[in-house]
C-alpha cells in the first residue's frame, strides 16, 4: 500500500495537535512511558505504538477516516513515515512531535 506524503503530513499534524491538547495529558503520560521503557533501537517499538494508538483513536472517533485502512496493520504508515522523512516538512514535523512526547 502506497501512502502520500500529503498523508503523512495530515496524521503528523494531527497527533501533534492531539498531543498538544490538555485534554489528553493522561494518555499523554502514557505514552511518554511506553517512550521511557522502550529499550528497542531507535525506540520503534515505542513510536509504532503511538502511530497505532492515534489509528485507534482517530477510528473511534470517526468510523470513515482515512487512517481506518491502517487499523489491523501499521506498518505501511510506519513505512511511508521513514520513506517521507528526507522530505523537510515531514521531518519538521516529525522532530516537533517527538520532542513533544520526549
């Protein structure tokens, strides 16, 4: 499955604002603890939670979204995340939402 850099872009932008609403800071505090116990190289172990945890609660939110193809398999989110990192505005975002869950 092929993912846009477009639509790497919108889910950055929306676990950013996700992460940077007070509302979350319990799951917050969760997943900078999943990031704190993470002892896998690179903390992918960590990072590929979140990703699923943000399907997940985008899903419930709304059945339709677009990140509902991703709810059995992650991998080709957290693939086409790798594959759009050289690109200057994925990695801009990546950088902001790591140092937020940091």
């Amino acid at each position: 499955m092929s993912v846009a850099k477009e639509f790497v872009v919108e889910a950055l932008q929306g676990l950013q604002a996700w992460a940077a609403d007070p509302a979350n800071a319990g799951a917050m505090g969760e997943c900078k603890a999943m990031v704190d116990a993470d002892g896998s190289e690179g903390k992918v172990e960590s990072k590929m939670g979140i990703l699923k945890r943000m399907v997940a609660t985008r899903c419930a939110e709304k059945p339709d979204s677009r990140l509902a193809a991703f709810q059995e398999d992650i991998g080709p989110l957290w693939n086409a995340l790798q594959e759009h990192r050289e690109d200057p505005e994925v990695d801009k975002l990546y950088e902001q939402v790591k140092s937020i869950m940091s």
